[in-house]
C-alpha cells in the first residue's frame, strides 16, 4: 500500500494547495485543477495468440485543457493504477504551462506487462484501445505520446487505427511517431537534452563550471542514456551508472557513453561495461579503478549530482539521509516522495523538478504535432535550438521566482505554472459560470 508521502496524486495535490497558498490564486482555479476534467476507463478485450481470452483495463485521464488540447503519454505496465495516471496527468498540465506550449494535460495507460506479450498480441491491444478511445482523442482534442513500454511502433498503430476510423491527415493525433510516419528530428534525444541544457543553465546561475563536476545516472534507457551523453559532451564527469539489474562506478569517470550502450546492447545489461580502447569487459575493472554498485547505491556515490532516471519513488526517507550529492536532476517523473523532499530541502541539496528538468520531451512533442499541423519539416538543428531556448525561458523564470519568493525550484516550478494557468483561466468560460445558463 502506498502511504500518503509516495501517493502520487495526493503529493501533486499538496503541491498545488502550496503553490496556490503562496500566489493567491482564484479558488475556482484551484478546485478545477484538483480534479481531471474527465476519467475514461475501458475495458480491452484481448485475445492471444494461443486463443485463450482475458480483459485489460485501460485509462485516459484528459486533466486540463484550459492551455490546449490535452496532451500526454500512454504507460503500459503492470502497475498503472487510476491513481497513478491522474497524478501524471496534473503534472502534465503544469509541465506544459511552465514549457509555455499552448496544450493541457493528459495521462493514460493500460494495466499489463507488455513483455508479457507477443508483438501481435500488442499491436491488437493498442488497437482495440485505439477504438475504445475513438473520438475523445484527436490533433486538436487529446493527443497521446510514448511513455514507460510505449514506444515509436505504439504511436504507428494508433496513428494507422485512427486514420482507418477518422480519415486522412490525422496523422497529429499523437507524437513520437517513427520519422517516416510523420515523426520529428530530435525527438528520441529530446527528454535527456532538455535535462543537459535546465542543468547546464543552473549551474550557470550558481557560477559553477560544468568541468568540474561529476555526477551519476540512475537508469540506462532513453532518458538515462541521453542526458549521460549529453552532460558529458559538457565536460561534466559521469562517474557512476546504474540500470535495473546493476551498476559501475568510476572516480575518473566512465568511458564515452556510446561505447558503454554497445556493450549493454551486446549484453543486454549495463553491469561490467569497464571500457578500455574500444573493448568493454568486467575484467576491465581494476584496470579503469572501477567498482561494482547496485542500482540503488548509485544516488548515494560521493559525486555534485545525481540524476535519477528510472522509476517513480527512488528517493525516499531512507536513502535521501545518505545522498551526498549537493544537486537532484529529477528526469524520472516523481522520482522524490514528499518527506524525501523535505529531508533534501533540510539538507540545502537543490532538486530540479521533474515538471521543468524532463519538459524538453513533451516541448519536442509539441514541435512535432505542430510540424505534422502545418505540413512542415525542421532540422533536428532547428529542433535542438527551439528546445535549447525554451528550456533556458523556464529555468530562469524559475530560478527567479524561486528567489523572490525564497522557495525551492520545485515550489516555484509549480508557482510559475499556475500563474501562466491563472492568466489564460481569467478569459476561460469555466472561470464565468453565468455563460452557462
Ligand atoms: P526506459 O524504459 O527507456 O528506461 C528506464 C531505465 O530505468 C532502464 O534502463 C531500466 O533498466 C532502468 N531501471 C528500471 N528500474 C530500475 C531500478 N530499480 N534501478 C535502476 N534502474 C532501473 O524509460 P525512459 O523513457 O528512459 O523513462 C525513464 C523515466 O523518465 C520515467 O520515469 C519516465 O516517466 C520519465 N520520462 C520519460 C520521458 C521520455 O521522453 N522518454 C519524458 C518525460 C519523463
């Protein structure tokens, strides 16, 4: 059972009551945030490849869409609860306001373990899902994207099912598609170039040189990969990474990040990836200084930064005790429970949130949605630098906020959003409930 500091939705809840608190805000905006705008749950029929039969639960949660058409990924696991897809969906209304893009928020997702199916069997689950949503999604109603075990391949054969009930040039009704269906440049890297860049322009603010830092990843997938890679381009020192079945640490800092994910290709691990030359081995590992580390003890190394990049609650009261690092990345989405938080707020470590240090893939989402809209198609060097400028927008807002208020980057992250939500709520017609008479 989860307890009220690792609840997703109540922790996003307290949030708001804070930064509500803080900035005054209209009433009415704060009961309208505090429930998604509409639930829809459905029930998918699957039949396997061996005939037998069985009905999944699946989930669109659409929060908001008082900036836009909601907009949000799809998770497929075995633990995707109601609970857990509203909370996502809020903090996708206050990602999307603080990356200023004109789109709300959404959520969904379905209750099973994909690696448990076939890919047929997954094809006709997203399909049928696809059905089951019909016309409450849409390019300019709610648009899905990938999420946890969603993937380019998923976004195709939503986008193929919608086409075959809805009609050509439908092809916007979700992002993070393949390039060759509609797809955008600079996508795949987004969420982990978006987190290189929010970190590289506070370290900036707080006069430190990128050079002299050193950090370690929690997590080794899209995400993980991506902001090792980029962060190392930097100069910053990756000393320690981690994925769910082990870790390594290195004082003088791994290899380049390319040749350490070929060796976890090749191995389908990332444990024992010591490089030397070109050659991974764990035999490597004195060689390179190295050392064995679990998963978990990767966010408690002696290093300035640790970038959590996997899962929801990898920080709690019992490691935030033993973290040294003095700043939090927080890719993962809800990688801190709410005394965990409190715990680093006593402790003067820094967090950047996760609403502001992984908006980079939903603002590339949205730079694809409106590419696929307007017919057009940019360069992933027109991409990165759209994202470069507005990742720099929201850190700074933030980072000011946060210090004419004195509050933590994650209070004012939300205080910034719910501003930008209160100006675009006064000319609502749910802020003028009369209009409804
Ligand atoms: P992914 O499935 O590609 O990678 C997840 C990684 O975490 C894998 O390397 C896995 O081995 C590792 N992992 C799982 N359990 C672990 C554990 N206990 N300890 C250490 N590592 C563990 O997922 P992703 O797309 O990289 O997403 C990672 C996180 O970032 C999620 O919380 C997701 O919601 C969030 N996020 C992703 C995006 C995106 O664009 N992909 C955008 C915003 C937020």
């Amino acid at each position: 059972m989860t307890n009220l500091s690792s609840n997703p939705w109540q922790r996003s809840q307290a949030e708001l009551t804070k930064a509500g608190k803080l900035l005054n805000i209209d009433p009415l905006l704060l009961a309208h945030l505090s429930e998604p705008e509409r639930i829809i749950e459905v029930s998918l029929p699957l039949v396997r490849d061996n005939g037998e039969k069985e009905v999944l639960k699946g989930y669109r949660i659409q929060h908001s869409n008082i900036l836009g058409p909601y907009k949000g990924g799809l998770r497929y696991h075995p633990q995707v609860s109601m609970d857990e897809v509203k909370a996502l969906s809020f903090l996708m209304t206050m990602k999307n306001a603080l990356i200023n893009i004109p789109l709300g928020g959404g959520k969904g997702g379905i209750t099973v373990d994909p690696k448990k199916l076939s890919e047929r069997e997954l094809e006709r689950l997203t399909r049928m899902f696809t059905r089951r949503l019909g016309n409450i999604i849409g390019p300019e109603i709610d648009i899905p994207a990938p999420d946890v075990n969603t993937n380019a391949i998923v976004m195709s054969w939503i986008a193929d099912e919608y086409r075959k009930i809805f009609g050509e040039n439908t092809v916007a009704v979700v992002t993070g598609k393949p390039l060759a269906q509609g797809g955008s440049l600079g996508r795949p890297e987004a969420t982990g170039l978006g987190g290189a860049y929010a970190l590289l322009a506070i370290l900036k603010k707080l006069g430190k040189d990128p050079k002299k830092m050193t950090a370690a990843v929690q997590g080794f997938g899209n995400v993980g990969r991506n902001v090792a890679y980029f962060l190392q381009q930097a100069g910053v020192r990756i000393v320690g990474l981690s994925d769910s079945k082990g870790g390594i640490y290195i004082p003088g800092g791994v290899a380049d990040i390319e040749q350490i994910e070929r060796c976890k290709e090749q191995k389908g691990y990332l444990a024992g990836c010591y490089c030397v030359g070109s050659v991974c081995d764990i035999n490597y590992k004195t060689k390179v200084n190295g050392r064995d580390i679990s998963p978990a003890e990767v966010l408690e190394l002696p290093v300035d930064i640790i970038i959590p990049a996997a899962l929801e609650n990898s920080i709690t009261k019992d490691n935030a005790k033993k973290i040294q690092a003095s700043i939090v990345l927080e890719m993962a989405n809800t990688p801190t429970t709410l005394d965990a938080d409190e715990i680093l707020r006593k402790k003067n470590v820094m967090v950047i949130p996760d609403i502001l240090a992984n908006a980079g893939g939903v603002a590339v989402s949205y730079f694809e949605w409106y590419q696929n809209m307007h017919h057009e198609s940019w360069t992933k060097d027109k991409v990165f630098k759209k994202l470069h400028s507005k990742m720099n927008r929201a850190v700074d807002s933030v980072y000011k906020l946060s210090e004419e208020y004195g509050v933590t980057q994650r209070e004012a992250a939300f205080m910034f959003a719910l501003k930008r939500l209160e100006k675009a709520w006064k000319t609502h017609p749910m802020a003028q409930p009369i209009l409804y008479e």
